[in-house]
C-alpha cells in the first residue's frame, strides 16, 4: 500500500506465526526427552551403583554398629593401659628479700621427649586470703649443653622478657606461669637462668619449676599405632579403589565419590612421614603433622555438608552447590593452619612467646573461627532437616540418611567427649601454654580420637563399597536388549490374557451382528 509521505510494507501471515510454532516444538523436543529420561533433582538410588548398604538385612545393620563400638573399645582399653602422656620433674626454690633470680637444669632429654615446658607456680601465704591479680616480667636465658660438657648461650637466643599475669586464689592457689616451651629439642640438656621481676611487694615463700616433656614410651606408642591404621588405611582404599574399578565414576554415588576422596586424606591424617620429628631437627615435619590433620577433619566437615545436600540434589555446579560451603570451611581450615605455623616458628626464635598471650590477633582469630564454627553447625543443621523432609518417603533414599547420619552422631558426640575431657581437665590449667593440651591428655584420648575417625572412614568404606551383584545389574539395567529380555513373566502373561480377552468380546460381538 502507498500514501502521500512513502511506501508501508506489511509482513505476510505466515512470518508471525513462525515463531510461535518454533517455540511449540521446542517445548515438545523437551517434553519428550523428560519423557525418555526425565530430570531427577535428587540422587537416584536406581542410577547409581548398588551399595551394600541396600543389600543389608536389620540384623547386619545392626551388626555393622556392633562391629564399629567394639573394635573403638578395644582401642579405648588398650589406652587405658597404656603409659601416660608426659613426664614431670618438679624442684622448690626458696625466695630471699634480694634474690628473684634462678638457674635451672632440665632433666636429660631424648628425640622422643619432643618438647620441654618450664612453668612456674608461686607458693605464698599471701595469696590464700583473697584473690590477687598482678602483672610480672620474666627474663629468661637459654643454654645448651655441648658435646664437650660446657653451656654455651644459643646464638639466636638473647635475653627474653615477657610479661605475664598472676592470678591467685584463695582456693585454688596460684595458678601456673609459662617461663618457656621449646618445641624442637636440639639438645640433650638446657640451662635457664629465670629472674621474676614485679614479687618485690608480694610475701612470697618459695617458687615451685616444673620441667614437662613427652614420655619417650608415649612417643613410642604413637609411632606404632599411627603405622598400624597408616598399613590398615592403605589396604582399604585399595580395596574400596578395586570394588568401584568396573563402574564409572558418573554412576558413581555423592558417598562413594567422596570416600574415593577422604580415604586418601585419611593416608595423609595417619602421616607417614611422622618418624621424621624425631629424626630431624626441624619445625618442618611438625608443620606438616598440624597441615595433614587439620585437612583431613575440614575435608570431613565438607563431606557431610555435600552428602546431605547432593543426595537431594542432581545438579551441582561449583558457584552455587561447592561455593558457600568451601569458604565456610575454608575460612576454619585458614585460621586453624595460620595460627599453628605462626606459633611454631615464632616459638623457634622466642621458646617464651605465645600467641594467646603475647598477640592482640589471636582473640580476633577464635571470634572469627567461632562465628564460621556456628554458621557451619546452623548450615549442616538445615540440610539434614531438608534432606529427611523432602527423601524419607522415597526408595533407599531413608536407609542411606538413617545409616549416614547414626554413624556421624556417633562421631560427633564421641569427639564432643574427647574435647571436653581434654580441654576441661587439661594437664596444664589455664597457664596458656603452648599446648601440651592440644594434642592429648593421655594414651586413651590418643587412641580413642584416632581410632575413631580411622573406623568411622573404614565402615563408610564397608557399606558404601559396592554389593555382589551390582555390575551384573548395572549391566542389564542399561542395556535396553536384556532389558527387554528380562521382562517378567507375570507382565507377559496378563498382556496374553487381556489380548484374549478383547478377542472373545470382539466375537461375541459379531456373532450378535450377524445374528
């Protein structure tokens, strides 16, 4: 058409309608790729590769809780047994109006002593009648005993000072003063000459020093159980590594994929480089022991985060399913790693700094480590409600929630124990020392704690291994031509009777037509 200002072009019928008949059968290529493989939000027990754990009757179920707790008691009675942690050696030193200073020899020390603590605890008559706080300084000088028998002053060592606060009680006492912790022992003997400075104006009696170390038998033992679960970790993720061999690893469920990777880290957490603190007079391979640890327990803090959450949950992509969990974690595994390094080579060079005393940062770091700490519990706490709400009612899907989350309860609370046990009677009390605490009170805390973590991977590693027959299965459920095979019985013949059924009805009526 044309009018006075130009030409108007207006398009043909069949151009507007193009779009909407493309927009019909994408939507109906859609529809009928659900239909041949529909979309499954959660993690479908029928894809993935057949647990034991669905092949489990009650009474193995049962079994398998049994055979957990009593092999954790045997382990917890074999420490109960076993020699204790550390080794003591206490001398009293008689205070003069005019002297506050004092040499000190420790006791003769080995490779297996690992560590020495100088403490120092105030006798007085003073502090009995109310509670006193006060401020001390502490100098200390540090020899070492050479291979000709003469004390000679550490190079890198001068005059240390330090303050240090003296709490006192009228029934506790007066608690325990960190002089010195040496974690590296270079030497078979030291000398300290200590001078306490800011005891002018107190009535103080006597002064009691207390060298503690390592047993050598603790020592020992630790070697020998740490080879035992490191040899008994090997052969099961080779085990665990050979069952999942035959299937792939998409057909593989979100339990097995990350026991294919905690089972590894669990090698690392045993640490089989451990022999090498005694061999070796570095802070390195203690550096390595806290590294190994602390990323094995946040990679177990990971796990359970995607377990509840990917067996709800098919499509896992890095930004929105890995993203928030690993900085939750992350930011734990940080803060742990960053203050344990920090320690152990500043305490190379100051055997009297510690940071929770002599570091503004530290009380920074545990409010930071303690708010991740509550998002992490807040975060697991609402995946398991979510998970037990949206695959109790579905197939398998209850059995694998049950059995995953009985066994972590079990881990959680037997660690809550251990912790508490550890850091409410801790063997040195409230001294801030760094840290004959953080490792273990005694031989039972040792072996309760690994061996708890160790059989916890090792009947994850049980019952999420592969069943008997799940490559025969996974075989002839995807091929479609066994498939089709194994049609049943019963199907085929109700398919029969209702073909003669319509057969006979169709006669009867042609009969009556003809009729």
């Amino acid at each position: 058409m044309m009018d006075g200002m130009g030409y108007a072009h207006e398009y043909p019928d069949w151009t507007l309608k193009l779009k909407p008949a493309t927009q019909k059968c994408a939507d109906l290529c859609n529809a009928i790729q659900d239909f041949i493989a529909p979309k499954y939000y959660y993690d479908r027990s029928s894809r993935s590769v057949q647990m034991r754990l669905y092949t489990l009757s009650k009474r193995q179920f049962v079994l398998v809780f049994i055979c957990f707790f009593a092999a954790f008691g045997v382990s917890v009675l074999i420490g109960v047994t076993g020699p204790s942690i550390d080794v003591t050696n206490s001398t009293q030193h008689a205070v003069t109006d005019s002297n506050y200073s004092f040499v000190l020899e420790s006791p003769s020390l080995t490779k297996f002593s690992r560590s020495l603590w100088l403490t120092a605890i105030i006798n007085s008559t003073e502090y009995k009648n109310d509670k006193i706080q006060r401020k001390l300084r502490v100098d200390v000088t540090v020899r070492a005993r050479k291979g000709d028998a003469s004390w000679e002053r550490l190079e890198y060592l001068n005059i240390l000072s330090h303050e240090r606060d003296l709490m006192c009680s009228k029934k506790d006492g007066c608690q325990p003063i960190l002089v010195v912790h040496i974690g590296v022992l270079e030497f078979a003997h030291y000398q300290f000459t200590v001078e306490l400075k800011g005891l002018e104006t107190s009535q103080a009696n006597s002064i009691t020093f207390c060298f503690r170390s390592y047993n050598p038998v603790f020592s020992n033992m630790e070697i020998w159980f740490r080879f035992i679960f490191l040899v008994l970790t090997f052969i099961v993720t080779c085990m665990f590594a050979h069952a999942l061999r035959k299937f792939s690893i998409r057909d593989w469920s979100v339990e097995q994929k990350w026991l294919s990777v905690l089972l590894p880290l669990l090698l690392l957490y045993n640490n089989p480089v451990f022999p090498l603190i005694f061999l070796v007079n570095s802070w390195v391979p203690v550096i390595v022991d806290t590294i190994f640890q602390t990323t094995f327990l946040s990679a177990l803090l990971l796990f359970w985060l995607c377990a509840y959450h990917g067996i709800r949950q098919s499509d896992r992509k890095w930004m929105k399913f890995y993203l928030p969990k690993v900085i939750i974690v992350g930011a734990m595994w940080i803060i742990g790693i960053t203050m344990t390094c920090w320690q152990q080579y500043r305490g190379l060079y100051d055997p009297t700094f510690n940071y929770k005393v002599d570091s503004g940062n530290f009380v920074a770091l545990i409010s930071i480590f303690f708010v991740f700490g509550a998002l992490y519990l807040l975060y697991l706490l609402f995946l398991v409600i979510r998970a037990f709400t949206e695959l109790r009612s579905l197939p398998y899907m209850n059995l694998r929630l049950q059995f995953m989350t009985i066994l972590m309860l079990c881990v959680v609370i037997v660690s809550t124990v251990i912790t508490i046990l550890r850091y409410g009677v801790s063997v040195i009390k409230e001294d801030f020392v760094s840290e004959l605490s953080t490792y273990y009170k005694n031989s039972a805390e040792f072996l309760a704690f690994y061996s708890l973590l160790n059989l916890y991977l090792y009947t994850m590693a049980f019952v999420y291994s592969p069943s008997k027959n799940a490559y025969k299965d996974s075989y002839f459920k995807d091929n479609p031509t066994f498939a089709m095979l194994n049609e049943s019985e019963d199907d085929m013949g109700s398919e029969d009777e209702e073909n003669q059924r319509t057969s006979l009805t169709s006669s009867r009526y042609q009969d009556s037509d003809n009729e």
